[in-house]
C-alpha cells in the first residue's frame, strides 16, 4: 500500500507509459505536486507550450499522495533568508507565502478539483510538557521580531485551545491561520486530469533512466524539449546529480479508522485544523472529511540516501506513533481505537535546510526541490516560479531570496559524504526520542532535562 490516500482515489483509471520518442517544449520528470504544479502555470501562462510530464509509477506516487495534508502558508527556512530583505521585500514575501493556501483554494474552485480544502488553521500546542510552551513562546516573541503581523501567529490559553482541540495535558497552542488541510491524493489527481483536459501529455510507469539537457530517456524512448524539469524531489537520492543536493529522509504516518461522534466530542478539530504536539520529533495531525484521525512524525535514514520501501510501519515505529497519539489523545486508548492503515514516505532534505528554485538558463534545466517535509505548498509556489523563470519574466515569485536564477545546479550546496550523514542522523534521531521521553517524564530532574535539550540543540545545529 502506497497510503490511506492512494487507496481511497485507486479505483482513478491508470495512464498510458511511454512508448516512442516525442518532441516538446518543456518535459518534466515525476508527476508530484512540482511537477504538475510547474505544468499547471506555465500551461495557463502560455496555452500554445507543448508539455510532457513521465512519472516512473504513477501521478500522485511520491510524497505527494502520502502527506499529512497540511497545506501550509510557510516555507521551511525562509525567516533566515528573508531576514537579509528590507522591511518592505519581507512583509511582501511573508503576503506571498501565507497566500498559497489561498491559491491552490482559489485554482480547486476555478477547475473543479475537489481535494477536502478546509482552511481550519493550524495549531502548534504545548502538548505534553512545559519545555514546549518555552519553545512555542520564544517562536512568537522571535515571530514579533521578523515582523509578521499579530494575527498571524496568536498564543491561544488553554480555554481557548479547548474551544478548537482538547488534549488533556495541553497548556496552550500557537495558532496560525495560515494553513488548510487537504486530501493529497485527490489534489494529486485532480491537478492531473485537469492538465491532461488542457492538452499536457502524462506518461505513467515510465521511469525516466537518464536525463540531461535537452532530452530525457527512458528504456521505451525518448523525449527531446526546449527545457527540461527534474521535479522528483527525494527520488532525487537515485538520479544523478541529484543524489549530491537532496537526501532522502523519511517521515511515518498512522491512521485510526472513522471515529464515532462521541470520540470527536471529546477531541474537536471541527473545522480542518492542523495540529502539532510540538516535539522535536516532527508529529503532524489532522481530522480527514471521513472522520479519521491522522497523526504522523518524523522518520529515519537508510545509509546512503536509499529510499523507504512501500511497506507498513515497524513494530518500532508503531509504538513511537502510538505512543505520541495517545499521549495526546488518551481516549483513543481508553476505547481501544484501531489503527487501519501505516505508511512512510520519502522527503528531501536540502544541505541548506531551505527549498531551492534554481534555473539553469544555459542548459535551459528548471529544478525546484528541497521542502523539508513542507512542500504540500511550498510546491505551489515553486511551480508558480518555475514557470515564471522558464518563460523569462521578473516578477516577486522570481525575486525571492530561495530562488537561483542564471546559475547550474552544481551551485547548490553538497552534502558531506557517507557515513558522516548517515553517523549524525542516527546520532541526532536517537537523542530526539530520548529528549522527549525525559521531558515527558514528569520526575525528570530539571539539570537532566536542561542537559539533553542543550545536547539536541547542538545536533541540530550541526546538521544545519
Ligand atoms: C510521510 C510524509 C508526510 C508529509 N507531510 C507533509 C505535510 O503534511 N505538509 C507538507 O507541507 N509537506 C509534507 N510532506 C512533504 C511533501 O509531501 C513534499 O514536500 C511534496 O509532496 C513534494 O512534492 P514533489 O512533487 O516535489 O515530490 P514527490 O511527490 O515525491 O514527486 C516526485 C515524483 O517523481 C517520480 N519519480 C522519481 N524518480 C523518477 C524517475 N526516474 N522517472 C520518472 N519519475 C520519477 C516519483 O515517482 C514521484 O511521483 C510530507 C512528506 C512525507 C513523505
């Protein structure tokens, strides 16, 4: 099983794979968010573009269709970058980023794709110990300084928090309107029939085996273009160059089956938010239209970037997952909640910890990748610049600062060799889940506490 949300759209008939060579303007590999993003725009910004997207298995089959959902208004790592911009080019930025929601909103409505957008918001609580309203407080004060408005990140009390989501040991939350929740698979989908109705080719089961610029092969045939778009973010660990700028790590979800009204009741998330219980851990969450509760976090590392297989959860990962959700949600524990379905995924990381929207004018190679687990919108984004870049126009998309315009890939930072990735992750892994059981254990000492959070800080310093 690819995902809860793969299941649910795959009775969608499958598309033909390529068979003999064609010739188009601009050919994209991997039918993920970017690429039918980039496709998307630049098939509305010029109609008459001949455009090709091959996917090696099918539309939807990467993270793409097996995300949280969470469609965020944010872009990993941007504060830093954006800190170098004056006042007036990071309001703008910051008006730019928390519109995507809003824009894959507003492009759903215009082309009937219906993917479960909810714009509840998003809720980052202090979940289950005090260390997280200290982090979540310091985000909002460090918020303040890079000057985003009051209303876009709000401290919410716990009687306030009760009103949006109950979660027994929780003291308050960060809330950020900025973010909707959405049914992956189904956007993957329909973004995809609504480019085959405009005229883009997609070939499935069509892994592409070698591209460079000015062509892509695959053991069928070949496409020659005008532009070529490697949009395969983590798959990028098995496709050279790529394999030096975008690392394959993987994030682990669960869901229950449709809960009854009465669990809901009790929980809440009316209305589409997304939650965090705001560990180092990564964990995401959100209420699906069908009732489910879908709770995921952060993964690990195979040596040398290999890829998560297609297989359920580990009885290890499992627990970790079950653990977090029911420290959140006792309930589900109480009523002996099922899980129905476990899945992972492949993410990339990028070796600067921000997204890179690069053009390679010369060779004419448009690459966009590394969201760091938030491209569900981020993508968005990129497929607004990608398009943008390739058709040469100035414009804000292509003048922020996580954009590299004119310049080859190899201008991208490299990632150190093996095994000094694999050593720090694993090092860096095991510290975060030994944090988070200190912290949550009420007797720890507070010197032991202080000690780990100062160890963690400094891993993750060193991978960043
Ligand atoms: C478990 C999980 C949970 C996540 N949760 C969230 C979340 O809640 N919110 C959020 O913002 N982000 C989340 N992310 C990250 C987000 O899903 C991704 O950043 C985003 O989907 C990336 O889209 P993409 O199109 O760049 O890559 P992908 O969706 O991975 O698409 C790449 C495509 O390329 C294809 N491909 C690979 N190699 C080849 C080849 N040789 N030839 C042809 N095709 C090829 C693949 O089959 C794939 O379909 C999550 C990721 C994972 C794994």
């Amino acid at each position: 099983m690819i995902s809860l949300w793969m299941e649910q759209v795959s009775h969608l008939p499958v598309r033909q794979s390529l068979q003999q060579d064609i010739s188009v303007d601009v050919v994209i590999v991997g039918a993920g968010f970017t690429g039918m993003w980039t496709a998307y725009y630049l098939q509305k910004a010029q109609p008459d573009l001949t455009i090709a997207i091959v996917e090696a298995k099918q539309v939807g089959y990467g993270a793409s269709g097996r995300n949280g959902g969470w469609l965020m208004g944010e872009i990993a790592g941007a504060d830093g970058l954006l800190a170098k911009l004056t006042r007036e080019q990071r309001m703008a930025s910051h008006d730019l980023i928390h519109d995507i929601p809003d824009e894959v909103a507003r492009v759903c409505a215009q082309e009937n794709i219906e993917c479960d957008l909810r714009k509840g918001g998003g809720l980052y609580c202090a979940a289950r110990y005090p260390e997280q309203q200290q982090w979540l407080q310091a985000q909002l004060a460090q918020h303040k300084k890079d000057d985003y408005q009051p209303e876009d990140f709000v401290w919410l009390d716990k009687a306030q928090l009760n009103k949006q989501l109950k979660m027994p040991k929780a003291v308050g939350a960060l809330f950020t309107p900025h973010i909707a929740t959405i049914h992956p698979a189904k956007l993957a989908k329909g973004l995809a029939t609504c480019l085959q109705n405009k005229g883009v080719q997609i070939f499935e089961n069509s892994p592409v085996t070698h591209w460079q610029s000015g062509h892509v092969s695959t053991d069928q045939a070949k496409i020659k273009a005008k532009w070529v778009v490697p949009a395969v973010e983590a798959y990028g660990s098995q496709l050279k160059p790529m394999d030096k700028y975008q690392l394959a790590v993987h994030s682990l979800i669960i869901a229950t089956e449709p809960l009854s009204q009465a669990i809901w009741d009790q929980i809440g998330l009316e209305k589409g938010q997304a939650f965090s219980e705001s560990s180092r851990l990564v964990s995401y969450g959100q209420r699906t239209l069908d009732d489910r509760l879908v709770f995921g976090a952060r993964g690990g590392y195979n040596f040398a970037g290999r890829l998560r297989k297609d297989e359920p959860l580990n009885e290890s990962e499992m627990a970790v997952r079950l653990h977090l959700m029911h420290e959140c949600f006792p309930i589900l524990k109480q009523k002996a909640v099922k899980v129905s379905h476990s899945w992972g995924g492949n993410l990339a990381l990028p070796r600067r910890f921000h997204p890179h929207m690069l053009c390679d004018r010369e060779n004419k190679i448009a690459f966009s990748g590394g969201y760091v687990g938030e491209g569900v919108g981020a993508t968005n984004l990129a497929g607004r610049t990608l398009a943008d870049l390739i058709l040469n126009k100035d414009t804000l998309h292509t003048q922020q600062p996580w954009v590299m315009n004119n310049q080859p890939m190899k201008a991208l930072k490299k990632w150190e060799p093996e095994p000094i990735r694999w050593l720090t992750y694993k090092a860096l892994n095991r510290a975060l889940i030994y944090e988070d059981k200190v912290l949550a254990d009420t007797r720890s000492p507070k010197w032991k506490r202080k000690a780990i959070v100062v160890v963690c800080d400094l891993l993750d310093a060193i991978m960043s």
